[in-house]
C-alpha cells in the first residue's frame, strides 16, 4: 500500500506542476511551459491509474487528489502569481484539507 500511496503523492505534485505550467504557459504560445503542462497531467493521470491499480479506493483516491492539488495550486497562486485569497479563501482551503483527512480517515482500507 505504500507504493499506491507514493504514486498517489507523484500524482499530486504532477498535478499541481500541471496547473502552475498552465499558467504560464500564456494560452500554450510558451514551448516550455506547454511541454510541463502535458508532461505534468500526463504524469498525474497515469500516476492516478497505477495507484488505483496497486489497491487505493477511486473515491478515496480521487478525493486526495483534487482536493489536495486544489488547496496547493490556490496557496502557490498567493506566492508565484500574486493571486489574492480572502479570508473566506482561506477557510476554503482549511475546509478542503479537512474532508481530505475526513475521507483517508474514513476509508475501508485503516
């Protein structure tokens, strides 16, 4: 189980890399930016799969996965691209990492 853990955790980070790439990537008229954007979802997609397939749930799994790539991808937009959150931002994301922990907790698997 900690190899579907490990994938789910590259699957985030790809994500994430995905996302911020997206960004910058300026409508995909930047080569490199664009490539970080397809290698970063392709990674994270398949990532996803093989954890799915080494035993971790799909709800449980998936939930991790957006929630914690969401929550990530609002914080590093404050520092990287100068994005503003309010208050209510924040208790989003608060809330966000909450039902990830709720869902791991609650899943069959502990």
């Amino acid at each position: 189980m900690v190899v579907a853990y490990l994938l789910l955790a590259l699957a985030i980070v790809a994500e994430v890399v995905g996302t911020l790439a997206l960004k910058m990537s300026d409508g995909f008229s930047k080569v490199m930016p664009t490539i970080f954007v397809f290698v970063g979802y392709l990674t994270a997609f398949a990532s996803l799969g093989f954890g799915l397939s080494k035993g971790l749930s799909m709800g449980v799994a998936y939930g991790i996965w957006a929630g914690a790539g969401t929550a990530l991808v609002a914080i590093l937009g404050v520092f990287l691209f100068g994005d503003k959150l309010s208050v209510w931002g924040f208790v989003g994301i608060g809330l966000i990492i909450v039902g990830v922990v709720m869902l791991e907790m609650g899943s069959s698997h502990n």
